[in-house]
C-alpha cells in the first residue's frame, strides 16, 4: 500500500525532501568576504571596531586593518577600505558637531593614524554611527530578498 502523503505528481513549488544522510557536513560555512569601500557591512564591523579603540592616542590604520582581519577570519579588510570608513565617519563627526577633534586622521611616522576624542560625547554618536550602518545593511537585504536572491535589479 503507498503511503498517502507520498504523491508522484510533481506539484510547482514543491521540493520532496527527505532525512539527510549521516556524516553529511554543515552546510553552513561562508565564502570569504573582501570588504569593500561603501558597503554597510563592511561598515558596520569597521564601527564595531572603533567603538572599542582606545580614546585620545594615535592608532594606526594598518593595524585597525589587521585586528579587522583577526576578528573576522572570513573576512579581509583592506587599510584603504579601513580609511574610507573612517573618512566618512569623520565626515559625520564634523557635519554633527563642527569640529575637527572627534576623529582625527593624520601620518605618523609608521603610517597613517586615527585618533579618537577621548570624551562622553563619543561613544553615543559611535552607537548612531553602528545602528545608521546597521540598517543600511537590512534595507539591503530586504532589497536582495524582493529581488527573490537573483542578484539581479528587476
């Protein structure tokens, strides 16, 4: 006798599954990303980063750049990715409060540094600065997701 939930009809939409088999891996793993200047999820690891640097010293970008990479191993971020978020962080931070201090870009005598103002004005704005890239992040997904995961603007 066959079973009655079993049909050999095809049905649109439908995708018979069944028990995967023992020992089948974790699909789960993640291509690496490269991070790229502009993007929001790029961003939003850059300011999460930022967040927890130490105020009022001069830290380099190449080494911002590589703690990114040590954070984030499937992932890799280049220091010129790193520099064009913090512009456009400092950027933010002068049409916010009109005043170069907050994020400082300069050369060192090792390579180029930010440094961040050491003052309780900072860690609100940085937190504005996480949740504005958050969301740049789900309206791009919500975007990808009506374009059925195409990739493609229809």
């Amino acid at each position: 006798m066959t079973d009655p939930r079993r049909s050999t009809a095809t049905r649109p939409g439908a995708v018979p599954m069944r028990a995967a088999p023992a020992g089948l891996p974790d699909p789960n793993v993640h291509p690496p990303s490269v991070a790229e200047s502009g993007s929001p999820f790029s961003l939003v690891r850059i300011i999460d980063l930022v967040a927890r640097l130490e105020r009022g010293v001069p830290i380099r970008i190449d080494d911002i750049a590589s703690a990114l990479d040590r954070s984030y191993l499937d992932w890799t971020f280049a220091p010129s990715v790193v520099a064009d978020a913090l512009i456009g962080l400092q950027a933010n931070w002068l049409t916010d409060y009109r005043n170069s201090s907050g994020i400082v870009l300069a050369d060192g005598p090792y390579g180029a540094t930010v440094t961040i103002e050491d003052s309780s004005r900072v860690d609100p704005w940085v937190v504005r600065q996480g949740e504005r890239a958050a969301a740049a992040c789900r309206a791009e997904l919500a975007a990808f997701s009506r374009r059925s995961g195409s990739g493609f603007d229809d």
